[in-house]
C-alpha cells in the first residue's frame, strides 16, 4: 500500500492538508459508511496527502525531526475524525504503533536487533501500520471481531537458524486489511515475555479477514489475522515486554496510554463533527427572513433571533458538553505529552497521574459523545439536509451514534472510574496500567 512521498513539516502546511483531506472526506463519509468496503480508497487518500509518513513519532534526535509530536497528532486525529472518524481511527492505531521501538529500546536508545528505527522507517517509508503490543485478554476477543471466533493469540517458535516463526490467528481493530506492515506482540514457548515484532502482511503464511457487520467504525480494516509459519529474522523483533509488570519501565507502559488518549480524541473528533453538521442542518432549515417556511419543512430556527427557546437550549447544553469534553482531553494531552518528553527518566508516581488524566478524559468524552450523538439524531429529525448528498436527519446522522458507540463500548466507564477513585483515596495505581 505504501508510496514514496514528502510528509508536510511546516506547522502552517500540515494544517491545511489536514484540513482539505477533512473536507474531501466529509463530502462523501455517509455513501462511504453505507457501503462498507475495505478501505483500500480511504488509505490511497491518506497516502496522496503524505498523512501516513507525517503522523509517526517526531525524533528530536534527528535532524528536523521525523513526523508529528503527540499533541499535533491528537489535533489531525481529531479534525479528521471529525469528519470521518474510521479514518481517525485508523491513523491514530498508527502514530501509537510508531512509537513502538522507542518504548521497547531501552535507556540506551536502540533494541538490540533492530534494523533503522521503526518510527524513522515508517516516516521513510510512508509505511501504514497496524496491529497490538498488548496481550489478548483472557478469555476475550477484540472488539473488532464481533461475531469471529475468539483469538487465542500468538506464539513464537525459535527456529535453528536464528530468529522465530509465528503463528497463531488475533482479531485487531484497526487497519489490518489495509497496512503496509503489522506489528503485533507474540510470546515465545516456553517463557512468559512478549515479543514485539514486525510483520509484513504480503508474506503468504499471513492472512487477513475483514470483520463483517459491524455498528459502526465500518471503514478502519478491521479484522482477524492467522499467521501460519511466518519467518520473523532477529532483525525483525522490536524488543520484549517481560512478563513481570513491576520489571517494566514507567516509560515503556506508556505505549497503552498514547492510544488511548489518541481514543479520546477520535471520540472527541465524532462529538464536534455531529454538532456541527447539525447546526448546519438546523440553519438551512430556517425561512429566509420575513418569509414562511415551505409546506413540509419545519423552521427549526428563525434568522437573528433564533426564537426557539428549547432548541437553544439543546444546542448550549451539547456545545457545553463538547467544550468540557475537549478541555479535560486536552489537558491530558498536554500532561502526556510531557512524559513522553521525560523518557526514561519519567517516574512511577508520575506514570499514575498520567494514567488518570487519560482515563478520565476516556470517561468524560465517551459519556459526551454517546449522549451528544443521540440528542442530535432528534434534534435533526424532519429537517432536510444542507447540502445535497450530505444525508438527513435519519441515515445521514445515525453513523455518528453508531460510531460513538462502537468505539467507547470498548472501554468500561465503570472500571475507569473505580481506578480512578481507588487512586485519589488509596494512592493505588496497578489496575491503571490496563489498557482496557
């Protein structure tokens, strides 16, 4: 899938592909969302505007830098999200994924083993990746299989010659029908670590298949992957995750935090992007002024004074909540962007607070969203829509919910808070190491 080309630098620039990819997607994310294909032409868009190369992990190290800091790829992820927000999604599996190699290298900078860095390869490259570093739960498929069967995860064989083969069949949530390389965590026989490798998903002992009906998020590539004696060479293995959570550096267990903060903002992404399509569903609704309202239109606001009371009154209490949603988020972001910043040096208190900032904006913007998506879906009801194309108030605006919740029903608000709450009264912080 990948293609040779020029990530934007500047911040100027990066924003306006942002921007205009945003608006190309909008034109036509309710027809895409209906139709449900593989996202073969959502990724060729993505590669056109050098999004892929652009949202990996910046490298202080290098000259200029590599891709995007955290806080620049939670603003791309959001506004795209906005507008289509598999396409959110699936980037921000990718800015995560990017990271990898750093987590896993170390104090001294680089895994043993290593060929380039995979953050500055993938920049290099313009390589699309998708996969998991963390176990599958117990007992539990990923979300993204719905309906498959469960996935018991991934084992590596070692092989005389040096390196592994892998094998085993996982369900994962984003992009993997469509990427250009996966990295996935597999455990070796016999030990109870994980090894982080590198996969390439053109090689035949890999195989894909996309998950089918699902609620909403239909356009990320989905899906379940078996891996059949795939040959992983030394060079190939990105680092290992001990089994021993307590043996694991503060730096290291960021890896689950950045995805779901870059969670948040998809979710975030969804919110603002509901509302502000129905404000503008709202607005053409309304009779020019001194005019009537056509036979079978209902005015849903009048021009100036916007006299109907109930209807201001929806739209300040979901502007409200998408405000508090993207305050606590953005807080959160700022916090993690500064412990990416501290590296190894970040400390285990520290990890913790970071860990509430997360989950607390997991539990603030999933709330919102699901709520602000089903308000809309009545306040949109009967009005026609403001552009030809963009749907109405039945098919055009149920993606939105659909999403929202597809997305958030794979947190537990329940258990975000009682970690929450156990860390504010008891300084107890394990439980919020889980990514899920």
């Amino acid at each position: 899938m990948s293609t040779q080309q020029t990530a934007p630098r500047d911040d100027t620039l990066w924003r306006r592909v942002v921007r205009e990819l945003a608006d190309d997607l909008a034109v036509d994310a309710h027809a895409r969302d209906r139709a449900g294909e593989t996202p073969l032409d959502e990724v060729e868009r993505l590669q056109e505007a050098g999004l892929p190369a652009f949202l990996t992990a910046a490298d202080p190290a290098l000259s200029g830098g590599h891709g995007a800091d955290l806080r620049t790829a939670c603003s791309a992820v959001r506004e795209l999200s906005a507008a289509d927000s598999s396409v959110g999604e699936l980037l921000a599996h990718h800015y995560a994924l990017s990271w990898t190699s750093r987590f896993l290298a170390g104090p001294g900078g680089r895994a043993a083993g290593t060929f380039p860095r995979l953050d500055a390869r993938t920049a290099a490259e313009g390589w699309l990746l998708a996969g998991a570093t963390e176990p599958v739960p117990p007992g539990a498929a990923s979300a993204a299989a719905a309906g498959a069967a469960t996935a018991s995860g991934l084992t590596l064989t070692r092989v005389d010659r040096g390196g592994w083969l892998l094998d085993g069949r996982r369900a994962f949530d984003s992009a993997v029908t469509v990427a250009d390389r996966l990295v996935v965590a597999a455990r070796p026989a016999g030990t109870g670590d994980l090894l982080v490798v590198l996969v390439d998903p053109a090689h035949p002992g890999v195989s894909a298949e996309a998950a089918a009906d699902r609620v909403g998020q239909r356009l990320t590539g989905a899906g379940t992957v078996s891996f059949d004696h795939v040959p992983v060479p030394r060079a190939r293995v990105l680092g290992r995750l001990p089994a021993d959570e307590h043996t694991v550096a503060p730096f290291t267990t960021l890896a689950p935090l950045v995805l779901r903060l870059l969670l948040v903002h998809v979710a975030l992404g969804i919110a603002e992007g509901a509302l502000a399509e129905a404000r503008d569903v709202n607005r053409s609704a309304a009779p020019e002024h001194g005019r009537a309202p056509e036979d079978g239109v209902r005015a849903h606001a009048l021009p100036d004074q916007g006299d109907d009371p109930y209807l201001l009154l929806s739209y300040g209490e979901l502007a409200t909540a998408a405000h508090t949603a993207a305050a606590v988020a953005e807080r959160a972001t700022d916090a993690l962007a500064g412990g990416l910043r501290a590296g190894w040096s970040l400390g285990v208190e520290e990890r913790a607070d970071l860990a509430v900032l997360v989950a607390a904006a997991e539990t603030v913007t999933g709330r919102a969203a699901v709520r602000l998506t089903s308000r809309i879906l009545e306040l949109v009801d009967g009005a026609p829509p403001a552009a030809p194309g963009a749907g109405g108030g039945g098919p055009g605006f149920d993606r939105f919910w659909r999403n929202a919740r597809a997305l958030t029903a794979r947190t537990r608000p329940s258990h975000r808070l009682r970690d929450i709450g156990d860390h504010y009264l008891n300084g107890t912080h394990a439980r919020l190491a889980r990514s899920a």
